[in-house]
C-alpha cells in the first residue's frame, strides 16, 4: 500500500494576519475556551474522558457568516485537496471545468504543514459556497506518538501516551477535546457553521504499538464528543490500514467503548472512484458517511489551471435534518414536472386553476400581482400578466406563454451551476427547463445530478449555446430571456 497518509505536507491554518476574527477565537489553545476541571485525569469511562470545555460566543462578526450553508451536506461525486487553498481565479476554473465540486481544506492544527493560508478567508468560503462547492475543513493536530513523522517541528505535541492510574488515556481526551474547540473556533471564524463536518488528519501510524492505537482512539473519541457539544459533525481521515481499520474494528470488537465519528475519510491509493477497502468491513459508515482519498499528490489541468490535488471520492448524506422548504405563497406548490401555457378564460375556456394559483404565487413573489391566490383568473392577474410581459420585454397578450414561464421561473441571481451543486439555484434552472419543455419533466430535486445536466446540455444545444453542461452566465441569460 503506498503511503495513503502522505499529504504533501498538505494542511495549514487560516493566515492570521488576514483574519482578525481567528486571532481573537484562536491566536492561542486557550483563547474563549473553559479549562478542564480538577480531577478530570481520573474518569473512569474512555466514552466521557473529554473534559468539558466550550468555546466562548464567537460575537457579532461569526454571526454574518450564519447564513452559509453547512458543509459538505448530502455530496456523491469527486472532490479534491491541497496543500494551499487555491486561489479564487483556480476555483472559478475548476468550477467551470473539472469535474470536483469538493475541496479539503485546512483550517487548524499545531502539525499543519502549509502555515500560511493567504487565500482562506471568511470571503474565500462564502464564495464557494454559494458558487455550489462543498468544503472539507481539515486539522492537523498532534499525532499518534509512534509515528516517526511527528513531531513535525518539535515542539508541536503528540498525542499523549501517559496512562493514569486507572489505566487510562485521559491526557490524550483532553488533547482531543480541546483540538476540537480549537477547530470549531477556527471554522467558525471563517464561516463554517455549526451542523458542518469537521475532519481530524490522523496520519497513518503502526497499528500493531498497542500504546500507540488505543491512544488514538481516546484522542478521537474525545474529539468526536466534543464537536458533538459545540453542534458540529465529527469525521476522521486517516490510512484505511491504521487509523480507518482501528475505528472499525473499535465500533465491531469494543462496541460502546468509544464515542466513533459520524463519517469517515479512508485514504487508500488504489486508482478506484468509490469507497470501498478490504481494510475495514462492508457494513461501517454506509450508506453515505464515507469517502475515500484514491490517488496522492499529481497535477491536474482543467479550464487551463493546474494545481496539485489528491483526488477524493465523496458518498456523503447530510447528518442533520434539512430545513423544510420556504412556505410560498400560503403553501402553493410550485416544483411542476410542466409549466404548459396558460390563456385567460374565453366562453368555453377555463384555464387550470392549479396552475393559475402557482402563477399568482410567482407573480406575487415579483412584486407585479396583488390579490387573492385562488385558481381563477382575473381581470388583476391579467393586468400583473401585461406587466411582467413589458418588464422581461415579451409581447402583450393575454395569456402566458412557455417563454414567459422561463423568464418568471429563472428570474434572481445567476451563480454557476455545475454537476454536483445544490439549492433553490438548481431548482429555478429545472423548473424553467420544464417550462421550456414538457419532454424534460424534471424532478425538482434542487440537485445538480446527471439528469439535470443531460437536460441542459439539450437546451443548449437547442439555443447555440456551448454544450458544457454548466449554467453559467450564458445559460442564464438566455434562460431569463425565455429562450426555449
């Protein structure tokens, strides 16, 4: 097996003279953190030896980051890491052209080897997250203490070998919970919100050094209750042979032992796209709370920009509940598999009153109808009809076209869209891709899948528009001018 740890030196912090919010949750270990009671290094349970320390209220400047969305959420696709956040023109590139819509970052940790971390900033993360990138926010921290590696510059620790007189690992618990305060200040500096993976780099390590895994494990544990507490998701990397296979064999062997992580990251360069290994049983973190890092450090072009990634496969569901959709207009349903025109009521006419409710809804959003939502069409909706006709340039006419579904439908912000992304964004694209024809019949999933794409790449076909695949300020337009 090739050194599936091996990360480049691949981890770093976010660079403090950029952010000032990380120099007042983290310039030092302790900063807005309780220290450990008395006592503590005799508990008697591996489950609760994580003291209980809380990171302070992280104020008025974490607060505006609130509205990001949590991070990587429900993910099946390819992602990647490196040493360096990239630069935005890169991820811009590779937002366009590869075929990665996650990337592994890294936010904290005493054994980091990138320390600086210029491009990591609270607008860096916004960015990408509302571009539809999924972030993975690594730490580095102290070391499993037989693996010959660390530490990395001497007086960063490693994870305490020392038992207690119980015969216990608790100094490497309290290593645990307080890397994991750190980590959630670190992420919540930048933006990261609570509800959010939090990824522990566990280098891989000898597994046969008794001393050496069980310490590991309490330190993870450890970690794992305290994010818990804080409101973040715990996941671990590490070499499928040591750290990955210790956990499964923890969760199978010992069950109840250790508090495990809600997801794992298995590093194992076998060139495959999945997340399977021999190491660990076919039966632990599925379905969706794997992914594997299957190649190590190479260069890879896309979009004309080359960075040195380690290529990771993703099969991730959301650990926390998703909100429930935005009631619209009273409850009106407006996710249609077909957005067919609709005329105004002649003698023997009567439009679908279904349908004319959704338009009222959506006219009403646009500011352009006021009135009652009831599916009867009324002489107040066909004036709204005429105006929203005149302000998206269309001809008058008492009815509503396919072409005037698509510009109401797309109607708002343009970000772009690409295999892999999510939210209401998609979700305006497949509508208005139903809208522009029946034969789509798109599920409105609000997720960027296969369908989607293939979808868009016949509507562009259809308009002369680059068959990419990617909603991007072209599509848009086009897709806002009604164009079918």
């Amino acid at each position: 097996m090739p050194r599936p740890g091996a990360r480049k030196g691949s981890t770093g912090l976010p660079s403090l003279t950029r952010l000032a919010a990380v120099v007042a949750l983290v310039a030092t270990a302790a900063v807005g953190i309780q220290p450990a009671p008395a006592g503590a290094e005799d508990s008697t349970s591996s489950a609760s030896a994580a003291t209980s320390l809380r990171v302070a209220d992280p104020g008025p400047a974490y607060k505006q980051l609130a509205t990001n969305p949590v991070t990587p959420g429900t993910y099946t696709g390819l992602g990647f890491d490196q040493c360096h956040a990239p630069e935005q023109y890169k991820m811009d590139a590779w937002l366009k052209a590869s075929p990665f819509r996650a990337v592994g970052i890294y936010i904290s940790g005493a054994s980091r080897g990138c320390r600086d971390q210029p491009n990591l900033t609270p607008t860096w993360v916004a960015t990408q997250l509302a571009n539809g990138w999924r972030l993975l926010p690594i730490t580095l921290g102290p070391q499993a203490n037989c693996h010959p590696g660390f530490p990395r510059y001497g007086n960063d620790p490693v994870i305490s070998g020392k038992l207690n007189k119980l015969g216990q690992y608790a100094k490497a618990a309290r290593q645990g919970t307080a890397e994991a305060s750190t980590a959630v200040a670190a992420a919540q500096a930048i933006g990261i919100v609570a509800g959010s993976t939090l990824w522990y780099d566990l280098e891989g390590y000898d597994l046969t050094n008794a001393g050496c895994r069980e310490s590991s494990l309490w330190f993870l544990s450890a970690w794992t209750q305290q994010l818990h507490a804080l409101g973040y998701v715990s996941g671990v990397y590490s070499s499928a042979g040591s750290g990955i296979k210790s956990l499964d064999d923890a969760r199978v062997l010992r069950p109840g032992t250790f508090v495990l992580p809600d997801q794992i990251w298995i590093a194992r360069w076998d060139g495959k796209a999945d997340t399977s290994t021999s190491y660990i049983r076919s039966d632990g973190w599925v379905p969706g709370r794997r992914m594997k890092q299957f190649q190590g450090g190479h260069d890879e072009k896309w979009g004309g920009v080359t960075i040195n990634i380690d290529r990771n496969y993703l099969d991730l569901v959301s650990t926390t509940a998703a909100p429930p959709p935005a009631s619209r207009c009273r409850g009106t349903s407006v996710d249609l598999t077909n957005f067919p025109r609709l005329k105004a009521p002649t003698h023997g006419h009567t439009p679908d009153p279904g349908k004319v409710s959704v338009l009222k809804c959506l006219l009403k959003e646009q500011g352009v109808f006021k009135g009652r939502l009831k599916g009867a069409w009324t002489g107040r909706l066909t004036k709204a009809v005429f105006r929203w006709q005149r302000q998206v340039s269309l001809g008058r006419t008492a009815m509503f076209s396919r072409s005037a579904w698509m510009t109401l439908l797309s109607a708002g912000a343009t970000p772009v869209l690409n295999l892999g992304s999510s939210g209401e964004d998609v979700s305006r694209v497949q509508r208005a891709l139903n809208a522009a024809s029946g034969k789509f019949a798109l599920p409105i999933s609000g997720t960027y899948d296969a369908t989607t794409q293939a979808a868009v790449r016949a509507w562009q076909a259809k308009n002369g528009i680059a068959e990419d695949g990617v909603v991007g300020p072209a599509s848009w337009a086009e897709l806002q001018a009604g164009n079918r």
